[in-house]
C-alpha cells in the first residue's frame, strides 16, 4: 500500500476480532516503529508489545480512554532520564513529539497490512509503571491498540475549522 493510500484508509479502530495477529505483522509493525526520528537521534524512546489478555485486561482497567479490548497494545515510552542526560530540559516536550512521531509510523504500517488501531493515551503513570514494570523515570506517551478490526471501521469527518492551513502568517488560509 503507497503512503497517500494508508493516509486515506487510516482509521480509528475501536472493535477487534479476538484473532492473533500474525508474528509478521508484528515485526514490520515494531520494524515502523524503530524508524520514527528522535530529538539527536538518541535512543530514549522505547516499546512493549503485549499480548497477555491478563495485562490487556489490567491496562484498560486504569485507562478509561482505551475502550477497545484487542488483541495486542503497543505501549510507546520515553526513558526521561536518557533523554534529558542527552538532550535537556527541552527533551520533557521533544519526546512526546517524538513518541506521536513513531505512533503515526505504528498507525500508517498497521493501516497498510490490514490491521485496525488507534491512539491513546493514559493519565495514571504511578499505575501504569507498575504493572509494565517500568521504572519512575520512564514515562508512557502513547498506548495503541491492535488487532484485526471486527466488522468494517467507520470514518468520522474532522469539522471544517480542525487542519487548517494558513499562508505566510496566522490568519490568512491557504486557498
């Protein structure tokens, strides 16, 4: 699938099949991951791939905003303490934008094999840390869900003001 073609069929997805999702699936999924850029092109920010329905279950529990229940969740963290050793204090903020960076690269790769998928996020760090077993200077950024989409996923059209464009200076819209 081309990229303007993923772009297109990108959706979020909300329902899953309680199918595996294939090992090669997996891999170019956690492969698109690995390419996503980082502030210096230092490596702080890092993934867990879990497919335990046991600690599925326990992160929904904690995280109202992850109402699906799929097969797979792809949690996105930040090591803040490379980052900032590296990067400084601006690193707080450049590796959120990093970790979006590589969930769009998780998103597009898993629209592009046929899987569904979307962007969360969670609030409670202290709960989260403790049942991924990460230590109090890493920060999760990005939970996204994974599996073969139940039935067909909707597409919702963004308002006419979201996305918008303007040329040269605020306020003058790009026509």
């Amino acid at each position: 699938m081309e990229l303007f073609e993923a772009l297109e069929k990108k959706r979020a997805c909300r329902t899953f099949s309680a199918d595996p999702v294939p090992e090669s699936s997996i891999e170019r999924v956690i492969y698109a991951f690995g390419r996503a850029p980082t502030a210096s092109n230092r490596p702080y920010r890092h993934c867990i791939l879990i497919d335990d329905p046991r600690l599925i279950r326990a992160v929904r529990l904690i995280s109202p905003s992850l109402v699906a229940n799929p097969p797979v969740l792809l949690i996105i963290f930040t090591d803040l303490k490379v980052a900032l050793d590296w990067t400084g204090k601006v690193a707080e903020i450049s590796s959120l934008v990093d970790s979006g960076a590589a969930g769009e690269n998780v998103l597009l790769a898993a629209t592009a094999l046929g899987l569904g998928s979307q962007f969360t996020m969670i609030s409670v760090q202290a709960g989260i840390r403790r049942i991924l077993d990460l230590p109090d200077h890493c920060r999760v950024d990005v939970i996204i869900p994974l599996g073969l989409p139940e039935g067909p996923v909707r597409s919702v059209k963004a308002p006419a003001s979201a996305n918008l464009c303007y040329h040269h200076q605020f306020g003058q819209l790009r026509e």
